[in-house]
C-alpha cells in the first residue's frame, strides 16, 4: 500500500477540501486536475462527485459517508445533490439545525458515534437509515470528533490526543482497528491532513518522516486493510 505526500493549493490540508470512502470520493469545485490525479492513482478511487457541499469549499467537514450512505445537511443545494447520486450512495439530507456534519460524526459501516451536541431525535433519524450501533461522546474534550479520526477499510486513524479509553471506545463501536498518529508536523486534527482508502493513504506534504513510519507501522499492524 504507497503513502503519499500531497498538497493541494500549495497547502497541506488535503483532507479538509476533500472526502473519501472506500473506492469514492467527494472533491471540491476548483479541486486542481494534479490533486484530482493523486486521488485515482493512489487511493485507487474509481466514483468521484466534484462538488461543493451547502456551497462550503471544505467538504469533509459538510458530510460524513460510509460504503452506502451519504449525510449531508439541509442546506445541500439541489446541483449539489444530483452531483452526489451519480456515486449511487443512499443520501439522507437531514433537516437539522447542525449543518457539519462531518465534525459532528464518525461513521463506520458498522457503528457511529455522534457528538454529543446532536440532538437525540437527529441521531435517530441517522440511525434509522444506517441500522448500525451508535453512542454519544466526545473526544478529548472536544465536540466535532469527525475532525478527530479518518476511518478507512478496516482502520481507524485517531489524533494521539485522545485516550485508551476513547480508543476502545470507537473500536468496539465502530468495529476498527484504533491507532494514534499524527500528521502534517503534529497536526491533532488529522483529518484536515489525510485521506485513507482501502488501497492507499495521502498525507500532507507537511507530514515527517517520523509520522510517516507511525502510519506505515499501523497498516502493516493492521493486516489486511
């Protein structure tokens, strides 16, 4: 499995403008053909919407996604949504008044955990379409945990902030091997700095040597990913 430095914009906060899920993806509008390039090459993405999510450039913190389902707020405009069904993703636009809801989960195909700043009668909504196993919680002391975590085939990446017991808590939840990295020179929101995919991990071009021997060591950990 290659992991790659990359950038976008000349700026190493690949995962902030960008989302991906298993073989799929979700770039922004003005998303540069050489980063669309690394995506394909790399990650071995095969469905990709370009699109902007409630017109907000930084679409990873707009939606979150599993290999079926697709959240999004009820501010998704209509261009926006039809852009979206060509990945032939099940959509529930929830009429909340959370908009980011990217920061406000981490969703695996098999659990999700909410921040505990939405409401119940939302999750229950999500819950209902997902038919997984959920909690509420914060992670270290912070409420938008999805910016906390990248999920990818049978791994989950998780900020070295968080605790053994937050850890164990996303593994039994969401069924995935837990490891703590960090990117981007110590970046503790990881997901503005990575991109994960069954087939390969984008870093930061910021991203060190050492950080990239912690990622390569949780994915030979890992096994099969």
């Amino acid at each position: 499995m290659e992991i790659v430095k990359a950038s976008i914009w000349k700026t190493p906060y690949i995962g902030a403008y960008s989302k991906v899920f298993g073989d799929n993806a979700v770039v922004n509008k003005n998303t540069p053909q050489g980063f669309l390039g690394k995506i394909v090459d790399v990650l071995k993405v095969k469905s990709i919407a370009i699109t902007n999510i409630a017109g907000v450039h930084a679409v990873s913190s707009m939606m979150a996604a599993n290999s079926n389902f697709i959240i999004v707020p009820d501010t998704i405009e209509d261009e926006e949504l039809d852009e979206l069904k060509k990945l032939g993703k099940e959509i529930l636009v929830v009429d909340s008044k959370l908009k980011a809801w990217g920061n406000m989960m981490l969703l695996s195909d098999r659990g999700v955990l909410f921040s505990p700043r939405v409401p119940k009668r939302d999750a229950e909504k999500i819950v209902d379409l997902l038919n997984v196993d959920y909690d509420f919680s914060s992670l270290a002391n912070y409420m938008s945990i999805g910016a906390l975590a990248v999920t990818g085939g049978n791994i989950c990446f998780v900020s070295k902030l968080l605790n053994e017991n937050e850890k164990k808590l996303i593994e039994d939840l969401l069924k995935l091997k837990t490891y703590a990295v960090s990117v981007n020179n110590g970046l503790i929101f990881i997901r503005l700095g990575m991109l994960v995919s069954p087939n390969g991990i984008l870093v930061g071009e910021s991203t060190t040597g050492a950080e990239l021997m912690d990622i390569s060591l949780a994915v030979s950990s890992a096994g099969s990913f």
